[in-house]
C-alpha cells in the first residue's frame, strides 16, 4: 500500500472538471477540494467522488491553497489546480524529487500540449515575473500552479498572501531560506468545458493577478 500524499486543490466553480481530475489521482492520492464560494455545486461533486472538502469562505487563492495544506495530514504535500488543465498523473514524477531528497519544492513548468492553450498575456505576465524572480536567485520559468514540498516545511515558511500573489512569495521565501528549487516539465492542457480561468482566462485576470505579484516583489525584501 503506497504512503498516502494529500493533494490541495483550490476550487472555485469548478463542478465541470472535478470529476475527471479526481478519479484521475493516482493511487494513494488523497483530494483535498478547498471550496473558496462555489456557486456551481462544486463541493457536492467533490464529495460524491470521495474527496474530502474543506470551506474557505475568505475569498483568494492563497486562502483557499493555505487552508488546504493546514487540514492536509500527510508528511509531503501537492497542490493541483482543479481545473483540469494539469494531468493528475505528472504528480509522483514531482513527488519523487521531493521523496528522494533532491528537492525542497518541486514545481511543474508548463508545456502547452497546443498553441492557444497559453493566452499570450499570460505567457507575457509569466515571463516578466520570473525574469524578476531569477534575479533575485529564484531558478524558475514558469509560475506553474502544481508543486510538492513537506507540509511542516510550507507552514513554516509563514507566507502571508492569501491572493495571486501566494506562489510568488513562498517561492521567494523558499528561496531566502536556502529551499533547493527544481522545476519539472508537466503538460498544460485546456481546461474543462465549462470551467473559467480566474487568471489566464481573461486580460483583466492577467492584469489583477500582475498586480498582486508587483505587490509582494515590492513588499519583500531581498533574499540574502
């Protein structure tokens, strides 16, 4: 019987792909779906496919991923979007560094499986981000939302947003505090019909999510 790993999915509206995604966790994978104000009867479908749903009524998506690694109960640790859009099955790959010691954090780089699945502001928002974040010794392309690392570990690190601005500063923090960083590459596939992205899925998502990440480069200091 394999070690269980919990696995946080922030979920806001999302009924269309959690079907999918949850009967796709590989064996062993415990779904964790943190319900951030569904309107769509996400937590509903959640817990029909046996996953164990958690309410975080401040809205964000720092809260919601937050308040899923404190219920998490497992040593190691995924956060996967809900979506549909990243394939369950690339977790142990991202597992396995952590596991094996070779990694601190494990994150996913994005590798669209076609043109258009990527919205160019995205892309455009992604790379200025990490070109800022290299700088600052953060050895990282993409801003994947599909990571692993030690529970204990990522509370410990006392990352304080609970916006769009989460991944951005648990990377910088991981980072001061000597965290090995690797990147892996996963497939970035469409998401579900009838889901809507909150960051890529429009201009205005690109724009507020740019926002909240120029907040917390501004806010932070250097790492040393």
């Amino acid at each position: 019987m394999p070690t269980p790993i919990d696995v946080v999915l922030p979920c806001l509206d999302e009924a269309a792909a959690l079907p999918a995604v949850l009967t796709a966790l590989p064996p062993g994978y415990r779904a964790i779906v943190v319900d951030n104000g569904s309107r769509d009867g996400s937590p509903e479908v959640a817990a029909r496919h046996g996953a164990r749903v958690v309410h975080e009524p401040r809205r964000g998506y720092g809260a919601a991923v937050h308040a899923g690694i404190e219920a998490a109960g497992t040593e190691l640790v995924c956060v996967l979007d809900a979506d549909g859009s990243f394939a369950p099955q690339e977790l142990p790959a991202l597992v396995a560094l952590v596991a094996d010691g070779l990694a601190d954090l494990a994150v996913g780089r994005r590798r669209p499986v076609r043109v258009g699945v990527w919205p160019w502001h995205a892309r455009v928002g992604t790379a200025l981000v990490t070109t800022l974040l290299r700088r600052r010794g953060v050895p990282l392309r993409d801003l994947s939302p599909i990571r692993v690392a030690r529970r204990e570990a990522l509370l410990a690190l006392g990352v304080t947003d609970r916006a769009f601005g989460y991944p951005l500063e648990l990377l910088i923090r991981a980072a001061a505090a000597g965290w090995r960083i690797r990147e892996l590459d996963v497939t970035y596939a469409p998401r579900a019909a009838g889901t809507r992205s909150k960051v890529s899925g429009s201009v205005r998502g690109t724009l507020r999510a740019t926002r909240d990440f120029a907040a917390v480069l501004r806010d932070m200091r250097e790492p040393r």
